[in-house]
C-alpha cells in the first residue's frame, strides 16, 4: 500500500470518528447507536475532506509561488535545512504538492502559477479531478 492511500485511509477514518462524535448516537426503535457511513454521507452530502485539503493546499502553494522573495513564507518554502532528517518514514513536504501537479498534467505550472486567473482555473480543475 503506498503512502498516499494509507494516508487517505487514516485521514478518512479519523474523518468518520470525528463526524460521528458531531453529529451525535442515533436512538431507533429505544436502542442507542452510531450513525453509519451511509448516514453521515447524507449529512455531509457527500464532501471528502482529503480531496478540500489537497485543493486548499494547492490554492496555497500558489499564492506563496507568487510572493517575493523577501517574504518570510517564501523564504521558508525555500530553506534547506543543515541538518540530515531523522530515520523512518519522511514527513510530507511541500515540495510533493509538484507531484499531485504531474498528476494532473500541468505541464508549465511555474508561469501558470504568476497568472491568477490561470491558476485559479486549475485549482478549480483540482475540486473536479480528485
């Protein structure tokens, strides 16, 4: 299983416990119970917050691309840091947000990142293709 649908799964689950502990037991028939998938599907009408965060993620990858380079948020962005990571699985990066990019075959997305309006168009594309 690959590292981004172990991540899915995990972060679906943990979606699923939380929605549960919102919208609260059912009582049918004077027993108590969880809501079930289906059920919680219905109330959030059918919204996956992985596919929102990859897209927020997205939207947010272009407007720090559009910063300056004087820019705290930028500069961070660009930092390598001195030190070597410690052993185990590596954390996400920002950098890997270029591979969700070549997922979507956006070929020459640093100039379609300066436009605003091009990259809003593929942000947009994102919400439809995830």
């Amino acid at each position: 299983m690959d590292v981004e649908r172990k991540y899915s799964s995990e972060t679906a689950s943990l979606e699923r416990k939380i929605l549960r502990g919102i919208f609260g037991p059912t009582k049918d028939n004077q027993i108590w119970g969880i809501k079930n998938n289906e059920e919680l599907d219905k109330l959030i009408k059918h919204e996956n917050i992985v596919d929102y965060i990859k897209v927020q993620r997205l939207s947010w990858f272009g407007h720090i691309q559009r910063m300056p380079e004087t820019r705290a948020a930028k500069k961070i962005l660009k930092w390598n840091p001195l030190t070597t990571r410690p052993r185990g699985r590596p954390k996400y990066r920002w950098e890997d947000i270029i591979q969700d990019l070549g997922q979507m075959k956006i070929k020459n997305w640093i100039t379609c990142v300066q436009d605003r309006a091009k990259w809003k168009a593929v942000v947009e594309k994102a919400k439809t293709s995830y």
